[in-house]
C-alpha cells in the first residue's frame, strides 16, 4: 500500500460558536470534535498524520498528545495557507495526503477509507469528497464538465447565481497526490472576494496541467457537517448519539428509550444489559452483562461487573463489581471499589473507598477514605469521620464487624473483625476483635424538669 498521510486543519478560532474554548475542542458525545478525527485516521494505515493549530494551539496538542504531529498557522489566511504549513513535515514525500478539517467530528472511517480508494482507483491527483443537500448555502459549488468530471469548485462567497444553484457541494475534504499537492500550492494566489488562499484553487491548477480531478459522492451529507455554531454542535450531538445508540442495541443492549439516553462514544456496554431512561454514560466506562442502569443514573468513567444494579445513583471514575445493587439516590465518589454482592442503598455516599464482597450500607451514610472489610453491616446514619480540616484520615472496617445506625468513626480508627458498635457510639478508639463498643453518654431523666422551667401550660 502506498504511504498514507492527514492534514488536520484545526488552526480557527470558531468565532460564531460565542465560546471562550477553542472550536475544535468542543466535545460531541463526550470527546472534543477534532480528537473524533484523529481517532477515525488512526483506523486507516496512515503513516504521518499532521494537525494544524494556530488559536488554542497548546490545549491542542494536550488534548492530542503523541497522536500527531503539530504545525503552527500564526495567520489564518485561508486553507491552502493552513495545509502549506505542513510543507516541512510533508513535502517531498511520495504518497496520499488526506486534507481533512478539524470540525466535522462526524466523518466515518469507512467514507475517509472509500475516499482513498476511489483516489488510487481513478489514479487522480486529487480526489474531492463531494455530498448533495437540498440547502447549500454557505458551501463551496463542485462544478462539473458536461462529462461530469470536475471542472471547479467555486466558493459560496465568489459563486454566481448559476453555480449558487447547484446542489453538490465539497465537504472541505480530499485526498491528493502529495508531491502533486505541493507543487500546486506554491502557484496558489489570494486574488479573490476574501484575500485569501484558498486550497480548492489546487483543483484548478492541477486541472490545467490536465492531471486527473476526480470526485467521490458521500451518500450521506450529515457525516461531512462542519460544526459552526452551537447549532450545528447541538445536531451533531443527535446524530452521533443516534448512531452510538443503534450499535449498541445492534450488539444485544436494551434501551428503552434512545431519545433520552445519552451515552459517550467510547463507553462499552455487554450484551442483555438494560439501560433505562434519563441515564447519561460518560467517559471510559465499561458495563458488564445482564446489568440494569437507571432510571435517571449518571456514571462517568466507571467499571461495571455483571448482573449489577444501579437506579438513580452517580457513579464516578470507581469500579463496580458483579451482582451489586446501588440505590436509589447513592453517590459513589472517584477512587472508590466495590466489590462483588454489596449493597449501597438510598442517599449513601462514598468516596476513596475499598467496600468488601457481601457487605452492606443500606441507608442515610457516608463512608470517606476506608477500607471496609467483607460481610459487614453498616447501619442507617454510619459516618467515617475522615477529614480534620486539614487532613484526610484512615477508617479500616475488618470482614464481619457489625456497626449500629447514626455511629461515628472517627478516623484513624481501625475496627477489628467480628466486633459490634453499639447504636449512637461515637468510636474514637481502635476496637478489638470480638467485642462490642459503647461509645455514648448513659441517660438521665430529670423529673419534673418542665414544671421547674414553667413550661407546662
């Protein structure tokens, strides 16, 4: 196969998106939109990918990390101008070069891969990407020859009103023989509407040397949307949340309700999983079979076993194990692990958590920075308390230790397995194996104490 290599163009601010973030990094289904990009071409055997930056460069390249190689437009003068900086990278080199644009998050790899193929099959020098639309306004004209090769492509703002009536439209995409692209650039001019230089003005040039311009035609224009404005962003967060939604119904997921099930492109979900309305699935997260999530659950970046449960809970970058059930209304913070068969009920919040196999939490508790042993029992209102106002503290809960409801553990503080803490103790103490603590003032009934204050009316 003959070198393949990308350009990126990300260098624009996105001035119509009214946004203090770079445009390119505005996220779709949970991953900014150029990163969607680089993810797509990472599929397709290319040897060099090149992405170029100029506003936000260095969250940029933070955001892609060694996942491409970076050039720098200082001056946004246009596209031809934004590829001409990747000419210390590029040029030279024997192969096909993909210009791809940084905000059109909903391309496919198998469109960018029949691209290239339908460049090497017509042995073009370039290869527009072209899509039809009812509606193109704003979208650079492909003019055809009465052959239907490609004559020119004419942008919106230099059209006449004969090309402005022509509906197929470029995608801002192509693929190009890169020593050809090269060449070309060198003779492209800023003689036009807007002063700038243009990278469709490549077609022309290679079209008087008589090289060979070809187009392939995308049956569906939504994968070629440029995202613009909030607008366009809002549309390509339906579509893309459609499509993530049918692959994983199409792999055996149940979504009751795909309108309002909002899951992130990279999340992983096992087959005879359920997942009901209002749940939002984000980040890197894995769900195991036969699991049901939601109604109304947000997890983010979390690890689910199978046959575990989670209604109406948060679940943030923890591990959950098999045959789990969590919630209603539970909170589970970040570096929290939850092994096997526990059971963390209604308004339970835990955080920095290692909770044993069989354990339980059922109610109205906060457990922070513990390590809670296995087949434990923490009663409704069990507090670890953790935090000093300066510094986090240790509470260890060995496997079987039974702790009475509205209990305080006050860390550090180890309690010793096959122990019992009495209802209302207050443990400041390390507690021995098989014991039972009372940590609580005895009661006193002071009589008549009402009549003594006069408040008996």
């Amino acid at each position: 196969m003959a070198n393949r290599f990308a350009v990126i163009l990300a260098a624009g601010l996105g001035t119509r998106m009214k946004s203090k973030f770079y445009k390119v990094l505005h996220p779709v289904c949970g991953k900014p939109m150029v990163e969607h990009i680089v993810d797509n071409i990472a599929q397709l055997q290319v040897s060099k990918t090149v992405t170029v930056v100029g506003h936000g460069a260095e969250l940029v390249k933070a955001q892609l990390e060694n996942r491409s190689e970076f050039v720098i437009q200082e001056k946004q003068l246009g596209t031809a101008h934004a590829v001409m900086q990747a000419r210390e990278l590029l040029d030279g080199k024997e192969g096909t070069t993909l210009v791809i644009c940084g905000d059109t998050p909903l391309i496919s790899t198998d469109t960018l891969e029949a691209l290239f193929e339908a460049h090497k099959q017509q042995q073009a020098k370039a290869t527009v990407l072209t899509a039809y639309t009812e509606e193109p306004t704003g979208y650079g004209r492909v003019i055809r020859n009465q052959a239907g090769q490609v004559e020119k492509i004419v942008e919106h703002k230099d059209a006449n009103e004969e090309e402005k009536n022509v509906k197929e439209i470029n995608t801002g995409m192509y693929c190009f023989d890169n020593l050809a692209l090269f060449q070309a650039l060198a003779e492209v001019s800023n003689d036009n509407s807007q002063g700038e230089y243009y990278l469709t003005d490549v077609i022309e040039i290679l079209k008087a040397k008589n090289e060979i311009v070809s187009a392939f035609q995308t049956n569906d224009f939504s994968e070629t949307m440029g995202i613009n404005d909030r607008l366009a962003l809002s549309q390509a967060e339906k579509i893309m949340k459609t499509r993530i939604n049918k692959k994983h119904m199409a792999n055996g997921v149940t979504i009751i309700d795909p309108a309002n099930t909002y899951i992130d492109t990279d999340v992983e979900i096992g087959m005879d999983t359920i997942i009901h309305p209002g749940s939002v699935i984000k980040g890197k997260t894995i769900i195991g079979d036969d699991c049901q999530i939601g109604p109304h659950s947000e997890l983010m970046n979390a690890i689910v076993g199978s046959n575990t449960n989670i209604r109406q809970s948060v679940v943030h970058d923890s591990s959950i194990g098999s045959y789990v059930n969590i919630g209603p209304y539970a909170h589970i913070r970040p570096q929290s692990t939850i092994h096997d068969e526990v059971k963390i009920g209604n308004f339970v919040e835990l955080k920095k958590v290692d909770f044993g196999k069989g354990s339980k939490a059922s109610h109205l508790s906060y457990i922070g920075d513990a390590e809670v042993g296995s087949n434990v029992n923490l009663g409704c209102g069990s507090i670890t308390v953790n935090y000093d106002g300066k510094n986090k503290a240790l509470t260890k809960i060995e496997d079987d230790v039974f702790v009475g409801c509205n209990s305080n553990l006050i860390a550090p503080v180890t309690i010793k397995k096959n122990s019992y803490i009495a209802a209302g103790s207050t443990i400041t103490d390390d507690v021995p194996e098989k014991a039972l603590s009372i940590a609580r003032a005895r009661q006193v009934n002071k009589e008549d104490y009402v009549k003594k204050l006069n408040l008996d009316n």
